[in-house]
C-alpha cells in the first residue's frame, strides 16, 4: 500500500513549504472579512502562514496577505491575528 501523500502549503510569511497541518489558515471570506481559521473548515480564499508571530510580521511587511487576497488588510486585522496566535502557542 502506498503512504498517503501530505499536503503542502507555502507560508505567506517565510516562504517554506510546510505540511498543511503545522500551519494557521487565514482566510477571507465571501463577504470580505479576514480572520484566522484554526479549524482550516471556515469558507473562502485561503493563506497560510506559521504559527509564530514572527512569520504573520514578515508577511505583514512584505504585503503578502494584500497580495494572496487580492484588498487591503486593516493593522487592526494583523493585532488581532497575532493576539490569537500568541494565545494560541
């Protein structure tokens, strides 16, 4: 029996590629709103990042979320972000 394939997904924030499971999901949903998704079911445009506050900085300074969701992203999005991914650690 062949092993299951892991899926893979790039950080916004490092650029490694990393099995989806050890990555936040941040998702845009249908109605424009940005919000981490830790369960990874919430519908919408999706973008990973590492569960470290450091890599949500880089992708914050690089406008790597603007670009994966084609908006603007308010700084009170990241706050909150990186708020919920220290609580998270």
């Amino acid at each position: 029996m062949k092993p299951r394939k892991i899926p893979l997904r790039c950080c916004t924030g490092c650029g490694e590629m990393k099995p989806k499971k050890e990555l936040v999901r941040v998702v845009r949903s249908p109605e424009g709103e940005i919000s981490l998704d830790l369960t990874g079911k919430k519908p919408g445009r999706g973008a990973y990042v590492c569960p470290d506050a450091e890599c949500l900085r880089k992708a914050k300074k690089g406008r790597r979320l603007q670009k994966a969701f084609s908006c603007e992203v308010p700084d009170t999005v990241y706050d909150s972000m990186t708020q919920e991914i220290e609580a998270h650690e």
